[in-house]
C-alpha cells in the first residue's frame, strides 16, 4: 500500500476518533434523533406477533467469514442477531439461525448458550438452534431453504453477506406470506432483495439495523459518525468537482 | 477479568495488524502475515466443527426430533459416502473428484436455473405491486441497460452523439454503486473500530 493511501487512511482514523469523542462525551448527540426505519418498526411489530402467537423466527448471518471484507457484514448480522434474542427470550420458540461460514456458526451458538444460561435451561441443545447449512454460496442457500419453509415460522431475517440467490429465499417467503427483513451488503444481493421484498434494506442501510433495533448509545454515536462521514464524503467530492471546472486541479 | 483479557487480545491484534500495514518490511509486517495465517487456521477448525454440527442436527432430525425432515437422511448418506470415499481414495483421485464436482455442478446448475425462473417472475411481480416513483424509475433503467448491454447503441459509434450517450449511459451504474459501496465502507469502518475499540465483543460470552 503507498504512503500517500496510508496517510490518508491515518487522517481518516483520526477524524473517526475525534468526532467519536466529541459525540460520545458531549450532550450534541441528544440534539439528534434516529429516524426509524419502516422495515425495521415492521420486524419489530413481527418480532412481538411471533412471540404471541408462538411461532418461530430465522435469521440467517449470509456466508461471509470474518476475516474478509464482507466480514463487517457478518458483524452486523451477530448483533442483530444478540438483539433478537433478547427481545424473543420469552418466546417458547428459540430462534433459529443459519449461517454459510463456520466461524458464525461458532459464534451464533455462543450467543444461543447466553439465552439459555439466562433462562436456567436444563437443556443444553443450543447446537441445534444454530448451524451451519452449507460452506459454498448455493449450498448455504440449499441448506437454508428447509428451515425457512418450516409452517410454524412467521419472521425471518436474512443479515450479512448473500448474493442475487437471496431471490430463492424471499420468493418462498412471499408465497407462504412470512414477513421477512433482506438486508445485504452485496450490490446485486441488494438488487434482487428490492424487487423481491416490501421491506429491503439498501446500501448502508444494513449498518444502522443494530442501531435501531436498541437504545445503545455506541449505536447511535455509530451511526451519527457514520452519517457526519458520509457529509464529509460527499463535501469532498463537491470540492473537488468545483477545483475541476475552475481549473485548480 | 476474563472480558479484559479478552478485550485486550482482541485490540492488540488489530493494532498490529494496522501497523503491519503501516510499516511493511518490518517485523510488524511479518507478525501481521502470521496473525493472518493464524486467522486462516482457526477459520478452518471453526468450519470443520461447524460441519460436525451440522451432521449432528441432521442425526437429531432422523432419529430423535419431532420435527423430521426430508432432506436429513439424504444429507447424512451423502455426507458419509463422500467422506469415505474421499478417505479412503484420497482427495486427488479421479473418480473422488469426478463424483464431488458432477454432483455439485448438477445441483448448483439445478438451482441457478430455478434462481433465473424465480427473478424472472419476482420482476413481473414487481410491476404489478409497487406503483411508485421508484419502481417507475427502477422499470426504466432495466429497459435502458438491457437495451444497451445488446449492443444496438454500438451501432451507431462512429456518431458523436450516441457515443456520447453511450458513455454517459454505461457511467451511470458505475456511479451508483460507487455511491453505495462508499456508504458500505464507511459503515464497515466504523464496525471494525467498535470491536477494535472493545465497544463491541461477538466473541463474548455476555
């Protein structure tokens, strides 16, 4: 990588660092409030109809492992994931989840064992409730469609890194009326969930699920940095543009 | 205890690895190459105990769950068979090799077609439920791009105009994604930085 990269990267961090602190340590981020998503208010309103009529809920954590770039994803998916759990602990039904990469996997079972150490469970089956169904793009999705066509479900999640197969996934949901939240990081994932879901979640929009699903304040001190970046990008590029018409650059 | 030790592992490989990218040819380069390597290995175990999972979930479905499922017993078998083989051929023999990628070719084939089918019908679909500006837009610029990954402007080239229009079209997805892999990134940064940071624990057990 050059210098010139890594300098810029350096600064980038530092800027990260500064604003962070300023919104975390000072009563600015009050000033600000989180729109709420309508998909999210949606799972949410599904999240509660499931716990009450008894039915199940899926989330699948896509096929990413952690360790490359589409990992920020798979994070995302863990939280929302954590945040699930949490909200359907008196559920009857565990929640389900699926993965396409082991290290998920292992770490969706972690999260499944707190439920039921918070629950005093005798049972100690938290391997069922999270596995892996296939470590190729179209085997994970083969492997997930049993457990998403289950007749006792009513939500499902899909968070993380999945492609244009997500299709398969939203087009059995549609036809046995299941409510289901696609959300993706992968461009033609994304383009596929649009046209085949009411409720997608499009580009960076996947980043602010953990945000909206809790009151957190590292999520919504997250998610205003992210936004002031976003500003600063797109000042950037404006800057930019305007130096190359004048002729300054 | 046990949440600061493992906080500060956590942030220390991130900080050598930032700073193996910082200083490269240096021993901090070569301590981020091995923390990747390690990464790899401990990526692997997880799969291959992910996949001992699995085959245990699938031997639950059959012999002990109330819910049964159709597809377990057909995994197991295939599951056994293929490791057998593999085990007892080895990995690089032709009929081993010849027997995994006829099977995974078949089946991954199987299922992009149904995927083409199911787009297919998702779009018609689409049209018929949302009526909004965003559709309409959405609409459009599939009739443009189809038209235009046909080639039928390239006709025209020698022709100052549409070649311009012909760029400008193709920049136009170029620029869109663009936009949202920016906003992608951004947010991916700053879930690093979470978990650098120790705001973040997915490996924590509480």
């Amino acid at each position: 990588m050059s210098s010139t990269i890594l300098s810029f990267f350096l600064i980038f961090i530092l800027i990260i660092l500064i604003v962070g602190s300023i919104f975390y340590f000072s009563s600015i981020k009050n000033r600000f409030e989180i729109r709420k998503h309508s998909s999210i208010l949606n799972l949410r309103k599904s999240i509660g109809l499931s716990i009450e009529h008894g039915k199940g809920l899926h989330i699948s954590l896509g096929k990413s492992d952690l360790h490359n770039i589409h990992g920020a994803a798979s994070l995302v998916g863990l939280e929302t994931l954590n945040q699930i759990i949490d909200q359907s602990i008196l559920s009857d039904n565990p929640p389900v989840t699926t993965a396409g990469s082991g290290e998920l996997t292992l770490l969706a079972q972690t999260k499944h064992q707190n439920v039921l150490i918070d629950k005093s469970s005798s049972t100690s089956d938290f391997h069922s409730h999270a596995y892996l169904t296939g470590a190729t793009n179209l085997s994970y999705i083969a492997g997930v469609i049993p457990p998403s066509s289950d007749e006792d479900l009513s939500t499902q999640i899909f968070v993380g890194n999945i492609g244009p197969e997500i299709g398969l996934l939203l087009d059995a949901n549609q036809k046995k009326s299941h409510f289901s939240l696609p959300a993706t990081d992968s461009l033609e994932g994304q383009s596929v969930s649009f046209a085949c879901s009411d409720d997608a979640l499009i580009g960076e929009e996947i980043f602010s699920i953990p945000a909206q699903m809790s009151n957190n304040l590292k999520f919504k001190v997250s998610l205003l940095i992210q936004d002031f970046l976003r500003w600063l990008v797109i000042a950037i590029i404006l800057f930019v543009l305007f130096f190359k018409i004048v002729g300054l650059l | 205890m046990k949440k600061i030790i493992l906080v500060i592992v956590s942030s220390l490989s991130g900080l050598l690895l930032i700073l193996g990218l910082f200083f490269p040819g240096t021993i901090l380069d070569r301590i981020r190459i091995y923390i990747l390597d390690w990464a790899i290995i401990v990526g692997a175990i997880a799969l291959a105990i992910a996949i001992i999972n699995l085959l245990s979930v699938h031997w639950n479905k059959v012999f002990t769950n109330e819910k049964r499922d159709y597809a377990s017993p057909f995994f197991i078998v295939g599951f056994v068979t293929v490791i057998l083989i593999g085990i007892l051929l080895g990995p690089n023999n032709q009929f081993f090799v010849d027997l995994t990628s006829t099977t995974i070719i078949t089946v991954e084939a199987s299922l992009l077609a149904v995927l083409a089918l199911t787009l297919s019908l998702a779009s018609f679909r689409f049209f018929t439920k949302k009526q909004n500006l965003l559709a309409i837009v959405f609409g459009i610029s599939t009739i443009i791009f189809l038209l235009l990954f046909s080639g039928i402007l390239s006709l025209g080239e020698n022709i100052p105009l549409i070649k311009a229009l012909n760029n400008a079209l193709n920049s136009l997805p170029i620029a869109g994604s663009t936009g949202i892999l920016i906003g992608i990134s951004l947010g991916a940064i700053l879930t690093s930085l979470r978990i650098f940071f120790g705001f973040d624990r997915p490996y924590d057990r509480k």
